[in-house]
C-alpha cells in the first residue's frame, strides 16, 4: 500500500512589491484601505502586493507535496473552502488518485454554483499539491509521471511593458530581444497611445522576425474586436487574445469565424467543461490554460482538447512564487505547448523564495528538475506567509 494523505493546510502569500503588477497606478486609480485598485483600463481588481495561496499535503510517510493558486484578491476565500470544507475529505485518500479527488470534490459542489471560481482555484491548489505529493513518493518528476517529457525548455514569450510611456515601452521591449528573447505581448488596456499604435510602434521598434501578440482583456463586444483585429492584423500579431468578455460565447464565435489573425482564449477556464464549451461554439486558434486555476489534471484534459481542435497551447502564468509555473511547466513539456508565458516582473523577483533549478533566460523556461515540480518554498518565504 503507497502512503496516504494525512494533512492538508492552506497559506496566504503576500509579497511587497513597488510597482503594482501590470505597471504604475494611472492618474484615476486609487488604492483602497484593503489594499486593493481597479484598473480602469480593463475594470479589474487587483491587489498592491503578490499574492497567492500555498497548498501543503502531507502524507503517512512524511513526504510533503506542494500546490499553489491564485490569491490576487481575497485569497482567504480559498483558504477557508481548503481549510474548512475540502481538507477534511482528502485525508487518507492516496495521492495517486488526484484526478479522480478532483472530480470527486467538484462533484460535491456543482449544482450550487461552485463550478468555477474560488471554488475551482482552491481545487487547482489541491491538485497540484497532490500531483507533488505522488511524484515525490514514487521519486518522479511531475512530467515523467504525466507520460513523459518531450522537451526541457519551453519557449518564453514576454507579457506585458509595465511602464508609463509609449517610448519606455519600446525600450523595455527592446531589452528582452536584446536578451534573446523573440516574443512579447502587451496589455490592450495598457496601451496608453492607442491598441494599433502600440502594434505598429513595436512592428517599427523590434523588426519583421519579432512575434508580438495583444491581449484585449474582454472588452469588445464581436464587431468592436472584429474591427480591431483588422487593423491590427497588417503587423502580422501571431495571436490576439480575449476579444470579447468571457461570458459572451456567440461574440466569440463571430470573432473566431471571421478573424484573420488567430484569437486566443483560455486563461479564465478552470476545467475541461468550461473549455468545452467554447470549443463546441469557436474556432479558437491558441488555449491559454492556466494551471493555478485548473490544476494538473484539468490543464491536461484541456491541453488534450486543445491537440485535438488543433489549437495551439500556450499556457497563461499569473502571480506566484513558482509552484504552480513549476507543475505548469511540467505538464507542458508532457503536453508540447508552443510558448509559456514571461511574467517578468513576477517571476524573476519571487524566484528567490523558492528552492529550484527552474529559470527563464534567453528566451526560454528551463523545466526544473524533479521529483515532483521541483520546487519547495525556502525559508525566506516564511515571513510573507500567513493562515
Ligand atoms: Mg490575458
């Protein structure tokens, strides 16, 4: 008999940071006594410091697995239905069976309007830390145990030009390529000259070999995006992403039918049913899972239906400290995804808070070493993290 699951405990992670995520507040954003703003631009909420929840799972042979998932805003939602609710029916279930505890616990909650959400965030964080759990009792990495892994560096393309100005943002973008990297996506709503000046300025700044990619944050509805798209699509975008609000199915379909530029749309999605249902309706070119809301095992059903609408995966990275990035590596190398994406304003500064050889450097993620994802908070974390 393999070791079962003894203990399940939920953290808060809270990072200090100068410059929100994103880039400096505008003239008309403020921070609430929460700590919190929204930005106008795309009217979502965001947190001024890092945050995330870590998921420990513990088993009878004292092996730990490590999870993690979203915390931007109100993070101790998730903690609560880990602590209170989910925690209790892991223990002594064998983590070999974290799939079918995933299903198992979305069972539980569906008919009540917990498909998603908080909900779907706090069963990602089990997820991954089950996954974590078994690689590293059977001595694993978490893409050998997933089938096997095809490569061990990925593709790293940039996300985001977090700077005031139209011309710190070119120099910003030309200090990635300078450093080998070939990709870069910048924030619609960012744009403070305009979506397609942004595109052109960056097709003139970086050259014809440069892919870029824009992220319209869902805010046009399907004629709108259609428009846009347009025009964006004589600098050749190698994708446009979130055209339309993710509720607005049929304002995709259009888009999709129509567009000439591939349209990429995923990063909000927590399980297979949700990606289902847009590739039942769309012609989606890029899937964008995010593995802090999907887990290991949603990201693999999705990045499965993915291949088989011959979409491209390029998974979407939010804010962490690595532990979700890490399995979300992992399982792209099992899953051969095109691109991941580079938060660099993220990633580089919270790597110091974890122990891993993963890193991203001229251009590329390197897949860490196992077992498991490969990576264990160090002991610097400790004093950002709270119950
Ligand atoms: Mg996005």
């Amino acid at each position: 008999m393999t070791a079962t699951v003894t203990q399940v405990e939920a953290f808060i992670v809270s990072l200090p940071r100068d410059v929100p995520y994103l880039g400096p507040l505008a003239a008309d954003e403020t921070v609430n006594t929460k700590g919190y703003f929204v930005r106008k631009g795309n009217r979502t909420v965001y947190p001024t410091t890092d945050m995330s929840v870590l998921v420990k799972a513990t088993a009878s042979d004292g092996t730990i697995g490590w999870g993690e998932t979203y915390g931007i805003a109100a993070p101790q939602a998730v903690v609560a239905l880990i602590d209170e609710l989910l925690a209790p029916f892991i223990i002594d279930r064998d983590p070999y069976e974290a799939a079918t505890i995933w299903q198992d616990l979305y069972d539980m909650q569906r008919v009540r309007g917990a498909s998603g959400g908080y909900y779907g965030d706090a069963l990602a964080g089990i997820d991954i830390a089950l996954c974590d759990l078994a690689c590293r009792i059977a001595d694993v990495s978490m893409s050998q145990w997933l089938g096997g892994g095809r490569v061990d560096r990925i593709p790293a393309y940039v996300s985001g030009l977090p700077k005031a100005t139209l011309d710190e943002r070119l120099d910003l973008a030309r200090h990635f390529i300078d450093n080998g990297y070939t990709a870069i996506k910048y924030a619609g709503p960012s744009a403070s000259d305009g979506i397609v000046t942004e595109m052109r300025a960056l097709r003139a700044a970086l050259g014809a070999e440069v892919d870029l990619m824009a992220d319209l944050h869902w805010r046009f509805n399907a004629k709108a995006a259609l428009a846009l798209v347009r025009e964006l699509a004589p600098y050749r975008p190698r994708f446009i992403e979130a055209p339309c609000a993710p509720e607005d199915i049929g304002g995709l379909a259009e888009v999709t039918a129509a567009s000439p530029v591939p349209i990429a749309v995923g990063e909000e999605w927590r399980n297979l049913y949700e990606a289902k249902l847009r590739f039942d309706n769309a012609r989606i070119g890029v899937v964008q899972p995010e593995i802090a809301h999907t887990g290991v095992s949603q990201f693999m059903a999705i990045a499965r239906a993915a291949r088989a609408h011959r979409a491209a995966i390029v998974p979407h990275a939010t804010i962490g400290v690595g532990i979700f990035l890490a399995a979300g590596l992992h399982a792209s190398a099992a899953m051969g995804a095109s691109m991941y994406e580079y938060q660099h304003s993220v990633f580089d500064r919270n790597l110091h808070f974890v122990n891993t050889t993963m890193c991203c450097e001229a251009g590329y993620y390197h897949v860490p070493a196992g077992p498991g994802h490969g990576v264990v908070p160090r002991v610097e974390l400790m004093q950002f993290i709270r119950r």
